[in-house]
C-alpha cells in the first residue's frame, strides 16, 4: 500500500450507501490516522494495572496508536458500527430484574448470535472489495476487535459517539449496544466532509457507576478489567476471587449491567442482523438446565458462537459460581456434588463448587 489515492464526494456517498443498505450495517464516517490525543488515555489504563493479565494490551507498542505502522500506507481509516441489541430494554425493568434473585442463566446480550468476529468481518471484507470496484488500486484491510487497533477512538474521532463514563461508545440514537469495525485504507478521504462530532452528553448521570456490581467503573472513563465480571467471565482463566463472587449472581458469560442501566439505551434501536438474534437455548434457562451439558453439548451448542472460546471448564466455573447464587435447593446441592464427583481431578472447578454448595447451605 504506497499510493495514495482519493475519491469524490459522489464515490463517497455510494459507498456510504452500500454500507447501509446493502450490508446493512448501522453506521459508517471516517477518520485520520491520528491518535496521539488518546496515547495518555490509554498508557494510564495499562500503568493503573487495569488490564489484569491481559498481556497482549502492552504488546505491539506504537503499532496500536499508529496505523501505517500496523499496516503500511494506510491513509484514512473507515470506521463502522453493527447493532447487536436482540429485544427490548427499559432501564427500570431490567434494575428490578438484576436485582431479583433467580435460577436462570443470564448470559450476555451480544454472545446470544454469532460470533461478531466472523459477521462483521465478513461485511468489512465485502466493503472493502466494493471499495475497490470504485477505486482499483485501494488496498485495504479488515479489524473488529481482533488486533491492536483502537477502534472505539476512531470511532469517536469519526463522529460516532462519544465515550461514555463505561468506557463504552454511545450516541443518543444508537445507545451503545454496537459493534464497531474498521478498514485501514490507502485512500485520502482528507478532503470529505466530516461527520459531526458527538458532544459528551452523559453529564452528571451516575448510573452505570453506581450500578455496576462490583465497582469496576473507575474514574477518568475507565474500566478496572480485574473487577469487571465481563472479564472475570470471559478472559480470566483462573479462579473467580472470593471478593465478586456474590456479586456476579447468575451472570454465566459476561456482564451488560452498565449498558442496561444506561438512559440513552432506552430507546436504542434493535438489530435488524438475522445473525444476532436471541438463540432458544440460552432464553430464560434454567442453571442445572446448562450445568448438566457434558463438554460435548456445549462444543454443538455453541458453534459459531463467542461463548465458545472461553471452554468448557470455564463454563463449569461460571455456572457453579451461579448456583451458589442462586436460591437455595435440594435439586442445587445434588447437582453440584454429582459435578464434584465428575471434576475431582480439577482443583479450580472443586474449589468453586466447594464454595458453592457452602453458600447453599447458609
């Protein structure tokens, strides 16, 4: 990539076009390629150590805040948002409802559909070769989420949202429940018009602060991964600590709390993505329903679905933190012995169910 090329308004605005109504993706603008305003931001994120053992988010060095360095000759940078949200949400129901004790699963919203890696990836693909239909030697590649790319500050820089005190991207038309994507290209969209940018409009609201059930929102828009219960879920792969483990309740795979609560994702539009819709088996699912899949269920059930990449020893993990949660049963204390006697030889799992059946028993 060493040419460097530019496009009409026109070309622009077909291709704004075909993101929208042919991909269907639910926003698109673009951006420059520089992120030295955000380079304090986030070097203060690893130095607070709020990256927990996330290791590869030190990796990389200056590649991650400059684009030509990660792939050479990108110009521009073409920045893309995906609603996920599958159902309606209203703030005051969903607080009752996280607050109510209960026996089902909750998993998060986003790992209900396909894995969005693969959707927007392949939607990315797709606009990137249209793209080059318009402009024959663009070059171009792919990211959402799979690379040191800083996709929600170019999507700010873009005009397509603000960041939120969550550490989320949200506009008041889309709340936050997106996905963002982005191509690194070759051509010099300098000369477009710009999207507007979107003022800060969270202002004095606490509420995904004060909500967040294990304190993990921490001045300054940031997030503490070594409290959060999407990473405590999801990327940690050791013990749950003994300090969240009440506080995560039923929450088996990540954690919306802090979106869910969040006024501007009142009215945020639901998906129009068939890849992203609810999945039956996950809806309103008993724990001992999902405890009781053997490692082959869950390989079949979650095919194509984020929620495998954590395994199913962490999945055990999380539903067993789950039940001991859970209003206390006979049916709760026979299940986890019966997995006590399947996972004596794992000491992280005895341990959790140890816990677990003593937090019954209370």
């Amino acid at each position: 990539m060493n040419m460097k090329l530019k496009l009409s308004l026109q070309q622009w605005q077909d291709i704004q076009n075909y993101a929208l109504n042919e991909l269907h993706l639910s926003a698109i603008s673009k951006a420059d390629c520089d992120l030295s305003e955000y380079i304090p931001y986030y070097n203060k994120w690893i130095e607070n150590g709020y990256h927990a053992d996330l290791d590869y988010m030190t990796k990389h060095g200056s590649k991650r805040f400059v684009p030509n360095e990660l792939v050479e000759g990108t110009n521009s940078v073409i920045v893309t948002t995906l609603d996920y949200l599958n159902r309606p949400i209203s703030t005051k129901a969903e607080v009752k409802r996280l607050r109510t004790p209960s026996d089902i699963a909750d998993v998060s919203i986003y790992a209900h559909g396909r894995d969005y890696h693969k959707v927007m990836k392949k939607k990315l693909q797709k606009l990137g070769e249209y793209i080059s239909t318009l402009c024959g030697e663009h070059s171009f590649r792919v990211f959402t989420d799979s690379a040191p790319v800083l996709e929600k500050p170019l999507a700010e820089k873009a005009g397509l949202g603000w960041m939120g005190k969550n550490s989320m991207l949200m506009n008041k038309s889309q709340g936050s429940f997106f996905f963002i994507g982005v191509i690194y290209s070759n051509l010099d969209l300098s000369e477009l018009p710009d999207e507007p940018k979107k003022i800060d409009s969270c202002g004095k609201c606490q509420a995904c602060i004060k909500l967040c059930p294990t304190g993990a929102i921490m001045p300054g828009k940031m997030i503490d991964s070594k409290k959060c219960i999407s990473y405590l879920t999801i990327e940690n792969k050791n013990a749950i600590p003994l300090e969240f483990r009440d506080a995560i309740g039923t929450r088996i795979y990540g954690c919306d709390d802090c979106q869910l609560v969040c006024p501007f994702n009142n009215s945020a539009p639901e998906t129009k993505e068939d890849d992203f819709q609810l999945r039956e088996f996950l809806v309103n699912r008993p724990l001992l329903e999902l405890y009781n899949w053997t490692a082959t269920d869950f390989d079949k059930n979650t095919q194509g679905s984020a929620i495998r990449r954590i395994g199913y020893t962490a999945w055990i993990r999380n539903i067993t933190i789950a039940i001991g949660n859970s209003p206390a049963s006979k049916q709760n204390i026979v299940a986890l012995e019966s997995k006590k006697l399947e996972f004596k030889d794992n000491n992280l799992i005895s341990e959790h169910i140890a816990w677990a059946i003593a937090k019954q028993q209370k």
